[in-house]
C-alpha cells in the first residue's frame, strides 16, 4: 500500500469516528448538560472560533510557507530553510499574544454585551487556546509535508472530539463541575499540541542549521500573501459564531451551532474526496489539457453532488420527529438546516474549480477574493443579524449568500482563465429529484405512529435511498455500475 493510500485510509477512518463522536456530543450530550448554562457552551465554542481566527493570523502564514517552500530543497537543507520560516512565525505569536495580554480584556469583553462578566472571568483561556492552536498549525504544516495527515486526523477527530465527549458526559453525570470544565477543555487542546509536537519532534531544525538570509525575502513574501489569502478564509468561516455571541449574546450559539452540525454532515462525501481531489489537480494541473482538467471537474462535482444532495434529502425527510429527540431550544432549527446543507452543497460542487485556482500560476486572484469574502460576511451578517432582526436563521442565511457569493467569484475567475467549469446537465434533473424526494416524505412526526428515532431514520433512509437508486437508474452514476461490475461480473 502506498503512503499515500496509508494516510488517506486513516484519516478516512479518523474522520467517520470523528464524525460520529462529534454527533454524540453535539445533538445529544452538551445541550443535555449545559442546560440552563448555555452561555458557558457558547463561550466555548467562541474561545475556539477566535482560536482559529488568530491561529490564522498570528503564525504570518508560515504554515503554507513550510508546506509549498521547503519540498523544494534538498533534506539537507530543508533545516536552514525551515529555521527562517518559524523566525517569521515566532515573531508573530509573539507579537500576537502580547497585543492580546495587554488589550485583551477589554477587547474581549465586548464581544457580548449580555456576558461581559463572564467573558472577563476568561480572558486567561483565550490566550491560552490561541497560542495552543497558533502552534498547532505549524506541526499540522510540519506532519503534513512528511506525509503524515493520518496521524493529523486522528489527533483532531478522534482524540479532540473523543475527550470533548467525555468531559460533556462527565458534566452530564456530574462527575465535572462546570466551573472546571473550561479549564479541562483548555487542557484536552494542550495535549493535542503535545500530541503533534512529539509526532514532529524530528522536522525541527538543529541547533546547528544557520539560515541562509538570502532566501528570508521571498519566503517572508509568500508568508504575508498567505496570511491575507489563506486566512481571510478561516476568518470568515468563523465570524458566524463570533457575531451571533455579539449581537444575540452567547447563549445562542449554541442553538446555531445544532442547526449548523446537522447541515454540515451534508459535506461528508465533500470531507471524503476533498484532499483525493486536491491532489490529483495539483498533479495534472500542469500537464494536462484545459478539456482534461474539465472533465475531471464535471465528474468531481457530478458525484459530490449527488452524494450530497441524497444525504440532504435524507436528513430534511426526517427532520421533522428528529427534533423530537433534542431538548426544546434547540428545536425549529430546520431554516438552518436547509441553509447551511445547500452552501456545503454549493461548495461540493466547486471543490474541484478551487484547487484549480489555487494550484495554477494565477493563485494571487485568490488574495482579492478572500479579502472580499471576509467583508461580504461581514455585511450579510450585519444586514441579517441587526438590521433586519431575524436571529441565527439571518445568521443562517448569509452564510449560504456568502458562500454563494464566494464561489461565484471563483467559477467566474477559472472559467475566464482555463475556460474549465463543473456543470452538466445532470446536475438539473438531479436537483428536482432531491428536492421532490425531500419535501414529499418531510412528515409531520408520529405519521408512522413509532418512536421519533425510528420514524427519523426510516424516513431518512427511504429518501436518501430513492434518490441514489433513481439517479443510479438514470445512469446518473457510473462510477457505481462499474465499481458493483468490478466485483459481479454479471452485473447488467
């Protein structure tokens, strides 16, 4: 087995027990034990949202510096090389986290007018969680080069999710008392740290690696173009979160953060074939024809989409005796279902066009759009959230206008560059099917007199499985036909 099929596999497996222990925890365990301390939830999933927004921010794109600069030199050199890289990193936590020692309280304390008490009362774990994940992602940059994303995933699926689901089921039975559950959430994200830092202890640079200063400049270049491309991305996947906790008080969150789940479990074939994708086009990119690259980005976004959209049609049919089974808050969030399952969709279908972009000679147009993208969300949030009033299901709504908006700007761009686009005809048809299936068995709960569980997994699987079986007859999926001939010879 190659170690690209190795890692591949691993983090496949990672990412299904992830995927599943996330779901434990999210649907069932932490509403169940936050009940009556929402605020608390909230907090947390703000402390990890402007994690990742710094942790974006303060490394000055040093992570991608590592990941497109050092496979270029020889192993010899590579420690001279990478020395330089975390100088520029280092100096940016550094920087960073004593902007946010000196500013941070009163900074933090007005990310929510209604939880400013207990926004102060942390201000020590959200510079702790920032520095954590700023030194995160660069042994995540530094594992990846060796090859070694199975191992990232594990880390991040299963360990994170893992002990997220044991300190909400030891809160839930009381054996946590919720005043030391941030600081053990805190500590779960220390030993992931420690975790990738021993599995990348063998990427630091020696003592003894001088760094070769002419190479300082293009690789601080390419750090700051990361910086702003590559982190206005994360940016605005986080603002979400940010903005709800500011305009709604923290307490919502995590009503959004149900709805927000659920539609996200949309993207899992996305999730599964994203880096398989990825790789490919980087591979082909430059020597391959446009008609080529095309073709494979007609058939990436043709089987994402029809995956996805059966897995939609499938949760929104039983949607209705699902809710059943969640405590009263976090009921009549199927809005934000809908949304967010039809923004993961919309990207599913561009997977292929973005590596594109970002992988050809014109991956700088990126930096335009992903600027545009943080202030577009920015606005649509504003507009939905405060002016026009209408709670996480405004907030719901402009992250499908923002992804919209975004991955417009990307066909647009790749097909007036390459003249490449995803679509086929197919993709009509498919999307009629999904959505008929969907809305014909979204019953009422108690339409099949059994419990909720049964009746939301029954009408889950028959639309799901009409969809897949339809678009299978129309020829919709080869692939299937041919892996299911590959193994039965008499397959018609």
């Amino acid at each position: 087995m190659s170690v690209i099929a190795k890692q591949s596999g691993l983090a496949s497996i990672a990412l299904g027990i992830g995927l599943m222990l996330g779901a434990a925890n999210t649907m069932f365990v932490l509403p169940r034990a936050f009940e009556g301390n929402e605020a608390v939830w909230g907090l947390l999933r703000i402390m990890t949202s402007w994690g990742m927004i710094c942790s974006s921010i303060f490394p000055l794109g040093a992570p991608p510096a590592i990941l497109r600069f050092l496979s270029r030199y020889p192993q010899a050199e590579q420690g001279k090389h990478l020395k330089a890289i975390l100088l520029i990193a280092g100096f940016g936590i550094v920087a960073g986290l004593t902007m946010i020692s000196i500013w941070g309280p009163a900074w933090i304390a007005q990310m929510s007018e209604q939880d400013t008490i207990l926004l102060k009362n942390n201000v020590g774990g959200f510079i702790t969680i920032i520095a954590i994940m700023s030194l995160m992602a660069l042994f995540r940059a530094l594992l990846t080069l060796k090859l070694k994303t199975g191992l990232i995933a594990w880390v991040d699926e299963v360990w994170q999710k893992g002990s997220y689901l044991m300190l909400g089921g030891a809160l839930l039975l009381g054996h946590l008392p919720l005043e030391y559950f941030i600081p053990a959430y805190i500590a779960s994200w220390a030993i992931s740290l420690i975790l990738l830092a021993f599995s990348a202890r063998r990427t630091i640079p020696s003592t003894g690696d001088t760094i070769d200063w002419k190479q300082f400049r293009p690789l601080a270049n390419f750090s700051l173009f990361s910086l702003f491309a590559g982190g206005a991305a994360i940016i605005a996947n986080q603002l979400d979160y940010v903005m709800i906790g500011m305009y709604l008080g923290l307490e919502e969150v995590p009503v959004y953060t149900m709805g927000f789940f659920i539609g996200s479990v949309v993207a899992m074939p996305m999730r599964a074939t994203q880096r398989i994708v990825s790789g490919i086009v980087a591979t082909k990119i430059h020597n391959s024809s446009n008609a080529e690259m095309q073709k494979l980005s007609q058939n990436s976004a043709r089987v994402n989409f029809l995956l996805m959209a059966s897995i939609m049609a499938g949760i929104w049919a039983g949607f209705q005796p699902f809710q059943l089974l969640l405590p009263e808050k976090y009921r009549g969030l199927e809005i934000v279902f809908l949304c967010i399952g039809l923004s993961k969709i919309v990207s599913g279908l561009n997977t292929s066009n973005n590596s594109h972009l970002g992988f050809s000679e014109h991956y700088r147009i990126m930096l335009p759009i992903n600027l545009g993208l943080v202030i577009f969300t920015l606005f649509s949030n504003y507009l939905f959230l405060v002016i026009l009033d209408m709670g996480i299901a405004g907030a719901a709504l402009a992250t499908l206008g923002t992804v919209l908006w975004n991955n417009t700007w990307r066909l647009l761009v790749v097909w007036r560059k390459f003249r490449v686009h995803p679509f086929t005809w197919s993709i009509l048809p498919m999307s009629l099917i999904a959505l008929t299936v969907g809305w014909f068995f979204n019953w009422e709960a108690g339409t099949l007199g059994a419990p909720p569980l049964f009746e939301a997994i029954a009408l889950g699987a028959l639309a799901s499985g009409i969809c897949l079986v339809t678009f299978y007859v129309l020829g919709f999926f080869p692939e299937l036909r041919s892996a299911i001939k590959h193994r039965l010879p008499w397959w018609p």
